[in-house]
C-alpha cells in the first residue's frame, strides 16, 4: 500500500468515527426526550450519555496530535455550536409539552424541517474549514436531519381523512374564534383541511405519526381528534385484553375512570392518554408485568416504553420500529398511549392501602413515602362500560374519583392551557 493510500484510509476512518460518534449522541438525546414528554423528569443517566457522547464528538473533531496546536479552536467552536443549536431545534416539540418561550413554540411549530435550516451553516463552514473529520459530522447531522423530514413527508400522504363531528367542530370554531383559516396558519394545524365550507381532519394511523395532539388539545383547548379518539379506543381495548391475558388485577384510572363514570362510558373529550392501573400481586412482578406486555405488544405491532424506577409502563399505538429508530422524534409532540401505573398492597396509617410511587390527582402519600388508596375502595374490582365495551374498574369507581378529583362532577378543565380553557368556559359547552 502506498503512503497515500494509507494516509486515505486513515482520514476515511477518522471521519466515520466523527459521524458514527454524532449520531450516537443524537439518538442518545432523542431517546433523553422521552422523560419530559411523558411529564418525568430526566434520568441523570442519560443526561450523562448523552453530554459524554456529545464532548467525544466534538473532541475527536477538535483533536489534532500531528499539528503544532493539540486543539483546533475553529472546530471545536463551530461544532460544539452546531451540536448545541441542532439538539435544541430537536428537543423544542418535547419542551413545547409545556408552555415555551416565542422561539421554542416557533421550532416545535415548524420541526419537521427545522433541522435542516442548518443546511446553509454546515455548509459553509464544511468549504471554509479544511477539517475532514468536521465536515463528515456536519454531513452524518444533515442526512439525519433530511431522512427525518423525508419520514415525515412520505408518512403524510398516509394520513385519511375523518370527518369532524359537530362538537368538536364547535369547540375549534370558538377557540379559533371563527377565523378557522387564521387559526390552522397560527398554529400550523396542517390536519385541518378546509376546503368550500367543509371541514375534515387528515387523520393519523399506525404509520403514520401521530397528531401533535399534547398541543392542540392540552395548549389549544381543542377536542381530541377523531383519529386519536378512535386509536386510544382501540388500544385501550387491547392493552385490557393482555392485562387479563396475563391474569393481572387491574382497573380504569384517572380521567379514562372519568369519562367511564361522568361522560357515560365516553372519552373525556380532550383526553390524552389511557391510565391504566395494575396491582402487583402474588407471583405478578413487575418484571413478569413488562415482559409479558413487551412480547404481547412486540407480537401485534404496539410500543412499550419502561420506566422501571418510576413503576410505569407506556404502551404507544404506533408501529414498533427497528432499532435504533425506536426512539424516534415522532412522539415528541403527543402520542396515542395507555399509561400502566403499577400498585402494591402496603399498609399505612394502620389502614390496607394500595400503593403507587407516582403522584395521581390528589391521592394521599403514604407513610412509605408512595401514594395510596384504602384497599376496600379498588377490591374486588368491579367492570364499568367504556368506549363501548365492559372495563375493570374499582369496587367503588364514584369514591376512587373523589379521592383523586375530589368534586369530580364539576367538569373542571384544569388539563387545558388556562387562556384556551377560559374561552371554552365561557362557551358553556359539556
Ligand atoms: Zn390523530
């Protein structure tokens, strides 16, 4: 081999270890995005992969032994920059969860391509610094950023229309305050198809990505779609059939248990997510618990989501995906998902409780430190209908809502973005 050829293959080498290192820290940090999204905070262990990843990249980049500096400044700067830039525009959907500062809501508003304004910079900065190991991380972060926004270009045309019912299409035109069209271009509601007066929704499905719906419904006061409405029957159902399947002892929580008990067996109409809860009991443990949702769900095309120190498990309607896309950007805004929370009989204050280590409603803590509910208000579970079909649910459903919600007759939008549930208050509508 001649010394070109060797010393070709060396900066070949280099600049698939500088790519290699950027996408593992990207997929590092979009599988960190899944804590806030599911409203957790971060584990400190991920945090640290993810940062650790991060300062290799950028120091395999920076690195120079051969050279009279050790350390390339322009380099380090322009890719500690564009590492800092890039995963903020990544993360935006998933800090958006939240209420978010002008720039924050503009990136989650426009993510799809958001990564790719980058393009220009990279560019750029690639022709004007002669540093083969930068420019093959800037290249690896733009094919990452133009495969998503070709994903979720492609998956669109997947999308089928869905008629709007009349309340929800009540509930839009008073949040848009009449002016749909100004609305859908504020938001950058682009489900909302408006065309000679008609009014439809371009639905989400299994492969498709789902409806950004945290935003629209939680930020925007709307309706859920009727996509995600149909979706979150569907797996709810399902996820209730394995939790049987398995012989777990389990019961509708939260706000499904309300829609069950106040909405006549209905979905609350901004409902997000499913709550399911499980009690860990006889030979039932958690690890019997995940294993068994994650072969049922890996078999019939759902994804499961663990939180083993949380005592949670998300179950999600869309499509499992290959590794290492499991963790993929496409839920940052709001997914179709039956949330497990897991309990444990336990005693406290002299009294036999079941306990959960997450915070629920106004569930009381525990002694132990967890929360709990006196035992003879879940046992023996009772069924209650939902969505159509016969649920578990508490032995006394009424009381168990009025531990969490207290008054919980009172429709209260306390899930909804304050302004957007102050106009639907206003309106008076159920
Ligand atoms: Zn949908």
């Amino acid at each position: 081999m001649t010394s070109f050829d060797a010393s070709s293959v060396t900066v070949t080498f280099a600049g698939l270890v500088a790519a290699g290192l950027y996408a593992a820290a990207y997929l590092s940090f979009v599988r960190l995005m899944r804590f806030p999204r599911n409203w957790l905070p971060p584990s400190l262990r991920d945090v640290l992969t993810t940062g650790l990843l991060a300062v290799l990249a950028v120091a395999w980049v920076s690195l120079s032994p051969n050279s009279s500096d050790l350390i390339r400044l322009t380099s380090l700067a322009i890719s500690t920059g564009f590492i800092v830039v890039l995963f903020f525009i990544v993360a935006a959907p998933a800090m958006a969860f939240r209420p978010a500062n002008g720039l924050v809501e503009f990136l989650a508003r426009h993510a799809e391509y958001a990564g790719l304004w980058l393009l220009g910079p990279a560019l750029i900065a690639g022709w004007l610094v002669p540093n083969s190991k930068l420019q093959a991380m800037l290249a690896a972060a733009m094919a990452i950023e133009l495969s998503w926004f070709l994903r979720q270009h492609w998956a669109r045309r997947r999308r089928q229309f869905h008629p709007l019912n009349l309340p929800d299409r009540s509930v839009l035109e008073i949040q848009a305050k009449g002016d749909l069209k100004a609305f859908r271009g504020r938001h950058g509601i682009r489900e909302l198809v408006l065309s000679e007066g008609a009014i439809s929704w371009r639905g989400c499905g299994k492969n498709t990505p789902p409806c950004p719906f945290n935003f629209y419904v939680n930020r925007l006061g709307l309706n859920t779609a009727p996509c995600c409405r149909e979706h979150m029957r569907d797996i709810s159902h399902y996820v209730a059939a394995c939790l049987s399947d398995m012989g777990a002892v389990h019961w509708l929580e939260g706000g499904s248990l309300l829609g069950a008990v106040r909405e006549n067996g209905a979905l609350l109409d901004w409902e997000d997510d499913i709550d399911i809860s499980v009690l860990l009991d006889g030979d039932l443990t958690w690890d019997r618990l995940a294993s068994g949702l994650v072969e049922r769900c890996a078999r019939d095309g759902y994804y499961v989501d663990l939180f083993e120190q949380k005592s949670l498990a998300a179950i999600s309607f869309d499509a499992p995906k290959a590794w290492p896309f499991q963790w993929e950007r496409n839920r940052l805004r709001g997914e179709i998902r039956v949330d497990i929370a897991v309990y444990r009989r336990a005693t406290s204050h002299g009294e036999a409780v079941l306990e959960r280590q997450s915070y629920k409603g106004a569930m009381p803590a525990t002694e132990q430190g967890g929360y709990g509910v006196p035992q003879e208000i879940v046992l023996p579970t009772s069924t209650i209908s939902f969505e159509g079909e016969k649920f578990s649910c508490p032995n006394k459903p009424s009381e168990y809502l009025r531990i969490l919600y207290g008054d919980f007759e009172e429709v209260e939008y306390t899930y909804l973005d304050p302004a957007a549930a102050e106009i639907r208050q206003q309106t008076g509508l159920p």
